[in-house]
C-alpha cells in the first residue's frame, strides 16, 4: 500500500516536470514571434497589422463606393451619365423615364433589366480601347434613342471615366460643341468626371478633326490618376466647392484644380 502511494506520487511529479519542460519550450520558440506581433498591434493601436490592412481597405472601398452611389447625371433632355449602380436601381431608371441602357465596361453589369433596352459596348478603364472603333456604335444607340424619344443612360463602374468619355464625343459629334464646351456641360452637372490622360488624347484628335483645332493645349493634359487618385481629388474639390459656396467655374480652371497643376 505504501509502496503503491510512493510510485504514484513519483510518476505525478515527472508528469509534471516534463509538461513544464514541454511549456518551457514552446514558449521560447514562439516568444519572440509574438512579442513582434504584439508590439506592432500597439504602435498601430489595433490587435495586429493584419486587422490594421483590413482596416484601410475597407476604408477605401467606403470612399470609392460613396462615389459609384452618386445619382446620375442629367446632361441632355433625353441622356444620362450614371454608374453601375444607378443601372441596377430600377426605381431610379423608373423615375427618370429611362428606357435604354448603354453600358461601356469590360463587363456588362446590369441584373435583370425588364423592358429595357441594353447595348453592351466595352470599352477598357485605362484608356487603351480605341474609340473610333467604338463610337459609330455608339452614336447609332443614342441617336436611336434621341429619335425615339426614350431616356437612355450611359453608364460604366462609377461614372468618372469611360461613360463621360463617350457623352463628351457624343457632343462633339452630333451637337458640334468644343471638348472645352462639352467638357463645361457634363462637369457641370456631374463634378466628378475625370477621363484618364489616354481618353482625353482620344478625345483631342476627334475635336481636331471636327473643328481644325483643339482647346486644350499638349501641355495642359491631365496626367494619368489612378481611379482611387480620381475619386481621392474629385472629393476633395467637393468640399473646397461647398465650403466656399463657388459655383461652376470655367473647363482649364475645373481641371487644373481636379489634377492639382
């Protein structure tokens, strides 16, 4: 009996040992990885700099996003200029009396448009599609729609880029406007838009063959942004705007302040 308690007692105590051994171990192995960790969570002030990345990535989706949910844009009696999200809203399209869709993104994004007339054109975000291949196409859906009296909306991800790209040469072309005027209009009505420096080229050729001229000099181009760059600034010329309570101001003096000259 007392020989069975002696035995126990020994075997509980080298149980014990080796798990201390066992922990002692683990925690020098992972020590410092965790003391690395738990430092850069305090200098960020979050648990880790994953959630830190996770953080700002939301963040900048949630400004982006405030951008592609502005409403769209009125720029003709029968035309629009909108973003993805305005072609998916169906009370919006309702609304507006806007039967037809012409959508210029890589990839058409409009769910289930009941009795609505989709023409899916697309057309690169960075400005590397040729536009003489795509505008006849183009032209031919909006005039359609003028001569139908129907409301159409020209739409792409956030209404900044590709879709004012097309209104703007629709101008051009069939209203026989300046890209200085046209470019008055639509920003006028829609503040953000920013075509990429490859569109804006594009778009200078064709005012140089309709008009023999161009209004916007070589060496007043906007240099090409990225499109959080484009929403980043166009938000803050809003506030500038709102704060001082300026209204529309002039097609250099608009880009100029759009691209920080």
């Amino acid at each position: 009996m007392y020989t069975k308690m002696v035995h126990m007692i020994i075997g509980l105590s080298l149980v014990r040992c080796i798990g201390e051994k066992r922990k002692r171990r683990r925690c020098t192995q992972r020590g410092p990885r965790r003391a690395m960790k738990s430092s850069r969570g305090r200098r960020k002030g979050t648990c880790s700099g994953r959630f830190a990345a996770n953080e700002a990535h939301v963040a900048r989706g949630r400004r982006i996003g405030n951008v592609f949910m502005q409403p769209a844009s009125q720029v003709l009696p029968f035309l629009y200029v909108g973003s993805q999200a305005n072609a998916a809203d169906k009370k919006l399209l309702r609304s507006l009396k806007i039967e037809k869709l012409l959508c210029v993104k890589e990839m058409n994004y409009a769910p289930d448009p009941e009795g609505i007339d989709l023409m899916f054109i697309p057309m690169s975000d960075d400005g590397s599609t040729s536009l003489d291949s795509v505008l006849s196409q183009c032209f031919d859906f909006i005039k359609k729609s003028r001569e139908l009296e129907k409301g159409l909306l020209v739409y792409c991800r956030g209404g900044v880029n590709r879709s004012p790209t097309v209104v703007l040469a629709f101008l051009m072309r069939s209203e026989m406007m300046t890209l200085k005027e046209s470019f008055d209009l639509v920003k006028k009505v829609r503040p953000q838009i920013t075509p990429c420096l490859a569109y804006i080229r594009q778009l200078l050729e064709i005012e140089r063959r309709l008009f023999g001229k161009v209004t916007l000099n070589e060496s007043e181009q906007p240099s090409l942004l990225s499109l959080e760059e484009r929403v980043e600034r166009w938000r803050k010329q809003k506030e500038r705007r709102s704060s001082t309570g300026s209204g529309s101001k002039g097609f250099l003096q608009s880009v100029r302040e759009v691209f920080h000259w």
